[in-house]
C-alpha cells in the first residue's frame, strides 16, 4: 500500500505486522484443534496462546531470519519459537506453508472487502438523501449524447443508487468466494492433518 493515498485502516489490513498476527491465529487456532483431537498436547495449544496473543511480531527480525532460512515461514516459526519457547515446536503440525499464505489472503481480502461495503453503504446513504432532496430539481436528460427532454437530478442520482445497490451485491458475492480456508497439508490431500482442522479454523477465521 502507498501510505499517502491509503486510508489509515486499509494500511493497517495490509502491513506486515497485521499479516504476521493473521499467521499466528490461523497457526494457533489449527493448534487448539489439533490439541482437542489428541495430535498435539492441550497444555501447548494453551500455552502458544496464552504467550502469543498479545505479542507484535517483529517484520525486521523475520527478515533477518529468512535471510539464514530462506524461507518465509520458517523464519516466522522461528521467530514465535523465540517468543513462546518450547511449546512452539507442536506449531505447524502436518501443514504446509500454503496452508498459511493462502488463508491469509484470504482472510485480508475478506476484510477489505468488508472496508468497500462499508464505504459503498454511505455511498448509498449520500445519495439517497440527496435523490430526495433533488426530486424536483429539474435538468437536461441526454439521449446519444445531446440534450433531450427533461429530467429531474434527483432521477439522475436514483439511477447512480441503483448502480451502487449492484455493486454492493457484486462485492457481497466476491467476498464470499475469497473467502476460503485451506488447511490441508503438503499438496492439499489432508495425508498428514485432519480435515476438521480446517473447518476450526476456517469457522474461527
């Protein structure tokens, strides 16, 4: 995102702080299932939680990281091993790094998405009022691109509401499809993770 032309909240969506702490929830949700199906010990589940939930996670030192590693997730589970300690290394059990990247997309693309229906909801409030206000208003229609009968603005503005109201129902509907957990493992065949982690973390995501 550029800073300057980027609505504070939508920055802060996209930052990589934000995306680390989206990593760690997906990793730590897939951790409290896997715990209550006996892959894992509860008391780590509980504690990967109990010490990361509040953390910031540090971009420049998984960075640093990944320069030893070369790997992006890697660097970042070593990172909250730094931070969680022992219990970190039940993290990641039978996942693939997709698992993780493609959920976090995912997950960001829904609430940015939830930012546009947001902002397209006052759209809709804005010209609604002003259509109302404008019902009267009279102005010239255009027909191929030159003056023809008249209309009136707030007609004009109805028809703009109603574009809108589309587009709201586009956005809906996209947000549904990208909307998508994937927590299945080394080429998605669930070989080595059980589905209803995946459920878990979708329902908790």
């Amino acid at each position: 995102m550029i800073t300057r032309y980027s609505r504070p909240a939508a920055a802060d969506l996209w930052s990589q702080e934000t995306k680390y702490r989206i990593w760690f929830e997906i990793e730590a949700h897939a951790a409290t299932k896997m715990a209550e199906l006996g892959t894992i010990p509860a008391s780590a589940a509980e504690a990967i939680w109990a010490k990361g939930k509040d953390v910031t996670f540090d971009a420049d030192r998984i960075d640093e990281i990944e320069r030893t590693t070369k790997h992006d997730v890697i660097a970042f589970l070593t990172h909250v091993a730094e931070i969680v300690g022992e219990e970190a290394r039940f993290l990641h059990q039978g996942m693939t790094s997709s698992d993780v990247l493609d959920t976090c997309v995912s997950v960001q693309l829904a609430r940015a998405s939830d930012l546009l229906i947001e902002g397209v909801d006052r759209v809709l409030a804005a010209l609604e009022t002003r259509a109302k206000e404008h019902k009267l208003t009279p102005c010239v229609g255009r027909s191929h691109g030159i003056h023809a009968e008249p209309v009136t603005f707030g007609l004009k503005l109805a028809g703009y509401h109603a574009e809108f109201q589309r587009a709201k129902r586009r956005l809906i509907t996209a947000k549904e499809e990208i909307a998508t957990c994937a927590i299945s493992g080394a080429v998605g065949t669930f070989a080595n993770v059980d589905p209803r982690v995946e459920a878990y973390v979708a329902e908790q995501m």
